[in-house]
C-alpha cells in the first residue's frame, strides 16, 4: 500500500519507543525496544534499505511471519508483529539478553560439555523447525543468543525466506557475510534441501564450538569452496573420538549420506547426559 509511512507512525512510533543498539548483522539493525501499552521490552529488528518492499511483498512477509508465530519453541526467538514503513521494515520480536554465542567464543573454544549443552538446544530448535516445514539457512554462532539463564535461542528463523525475497529482487546482496557456514551443495546450485543444509551448518557450528575456529579458512574463496566441496578439515587433537566421529557425519559433503537428526540425537556423543550445574553456565 501507499500508506507505508503512516502505518509506521501509527504502528511503530505511537507502540513502541526504540532504545539502544542491541547488535546488527549484515542486513539488518537490532534495537531494544519498550511496548508502550504492556511496558515489555522486546527486541526490534529494523531493515533499513531504501524501497525493499514491494507491492504484494508485504502481504507475503506478514502470512509468513504469523504462520512462525505458530512455531513456539522454547530455543527459537519468538516474533511478535511485523511493521513496515515505504522504506523499512520493522519486526518485534521475544529479547534475548545474554549476547550472542558467538562472542563467547571469541574469548576461547568450549569444553565438550558446554558444548553439548548449546547443540542439544540448537538441534532441539531445528529438528523442531523441520519437522513444520521451516528452514533456517543461515545458522552460524552470530544467529545464537544466550538467554539470561544460559539458554540458547536461535534467531532469524523463518525469515530465511523473507531474506530470499529481498534478495531476489536484486535489491539486497547475499545475507552472509561469510561463506564458512554454508553446505557445498548450496554454493552456486539451486535447489537444494534446505533440512540438509541446516544440518551442515550445525556441523561447523559444534566444530567451531569445540575448536574455537572454523573447519574450512582460506583467505581465498575459491580455495574455501574446494575445501567445502571436498570436506576437506581435519579436527584438532583435543575432541574425543566420540565428537570427531559426529562432526565426520555432519560435515559430509554428500547431503544424500549426511547424517540426519533423529541419527544426530541417537549418537553416543550428543546422548551424553549434561552435568545439572553446568546449565546457566
Ligand atoms: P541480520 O539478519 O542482519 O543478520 P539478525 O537478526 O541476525 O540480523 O540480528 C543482528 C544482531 O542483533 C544479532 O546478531 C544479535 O546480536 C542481535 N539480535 C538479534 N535478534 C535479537 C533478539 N531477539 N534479542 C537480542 N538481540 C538480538
Ligand atoms: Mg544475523
């Protein structure tokens, strides 16, 4: 509609007051932001490029993020109502308040348990997306807020798709930054298994977990996309067996024999019970 700036007058400015930054990735800002009539905080991601919604996109954003707010799960972001202004759009969606995964990381590679701990909740989270038909695509420790209790939350599931659109109208570039996370088969093909490729993502995450660095690196792209292709790591002499044998199965560059996720949580390494006091931690 051409009403796009009064809906975000309307819609955003009189419901919600925008705080600070909370972080941003490549295509989008993330605020803290209050419900003026409930006083709940909740986290606002703003999509700011000039003129990305088009007629009829709208529409289609809106149905599918109603249809994720039926995908209530307890480690999967919760998106409450989607906005838009003629030059951006605006989804409130649950805060997570303990930063993203990815910066605790950056201070040192995980022990195994911790680990297991974050990929239990994330396998959790995807096998419970998959299972309704949703598919990430862009799972990466960036993408895995820690909740105050340590509890992990994956975020911007079920807009993959929404990014698609933007993408596919040519009017935003491709949404990651880095190609490290991504499966050989999704690298220039079209049409791919979008379960599969989630489940490869989940592969670098655990290694990136327990490493403290990726599994493919080359400076060079076209170098990295061989060693994707070719599955091309080696695991660093600090996993157990049991780990090394798992990431082997998740970082398959075949999709059709990678492992899948009821074999995921049938294996010996992710069925290893967390130590209670390691939760929160
Ligand atoms: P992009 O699509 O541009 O990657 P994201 O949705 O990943 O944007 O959000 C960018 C950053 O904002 C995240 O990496 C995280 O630091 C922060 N963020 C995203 N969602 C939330 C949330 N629900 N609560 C708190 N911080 C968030
Ligand atoms: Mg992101």
């Amino acid at each position: 509609s051409n009403s796009g700036d009064a809906i975000n007058s309307t819609l955003l400015h009189g419901k919600y007051e925008l705080g600070r930054l909370l972080g941003h990735g490549s295509f989008a800002k993330v605020y803290h932001a209050r419900h003026l009539n409930t006083g709940k905080s909740v986290a606002m991601k703003v999509v700011g490029k000039e003129k990305v919604v088009k007629v009829g996109m709208m529409e289609q954003i809106k149905r599918e993020i109603s249809a994720m707010n039926m995908v209530k799960h307890p480690n999967i972001v919760q998106l409450h109502e989607v906005m838009a202004s003629k030059s951006k759009i605006y989804i409130a969606m649950e805060l997570v308040r303990g930063g993203e995964l990815f910066n605790k990381i950056a201070r040192g590679r995980l022990r195994e348990e911790t680990a297991r701990l974050y990929f239990q909740q994330l396998i959790s989270a995807v096998d419970f997306c998959h299972s309704r038909g949703v598919f990430h695509r862009d799972l990466k420790p960036e993408n895995l807020l820690l909740d105050d209790d340590g509890n992990l939350k994956v975020t911007d599931f079920g807009l993959s798709t929404f990014s698609e659109h933007l993408r596919h109208d040519g009017l935003l570039h491709t949404t990651c930054g880095t190609p490290a996370y991504v499966a050989p088969e999704v690298i220039g093909k079209r049409g791919y298994d979008g379960a599969k490729a989630d489940i490869w993502s989940c592969g670098v995450i655990l290694y990136v977990l327990l490493a403290g660095f990726l599994p493919f690196q080359d400076e060079n792209l076209v170098a990295l996309y061989k060693k994707i292709y070719r599955g091309d790591f080696k695991c660093p002499p600090w996993f157990s067996s049991e780990a090394r044998r798992l990431i082997t199965k998740l970082l398959d560059p075949n999709p059709n024999t990678r492992i899948t996720i009821s074999k995921i949580m049938d294996s010996s390494w992710f069925k290893k019970p967390v130590p209670k006091n390691l939760v929160g931690k």
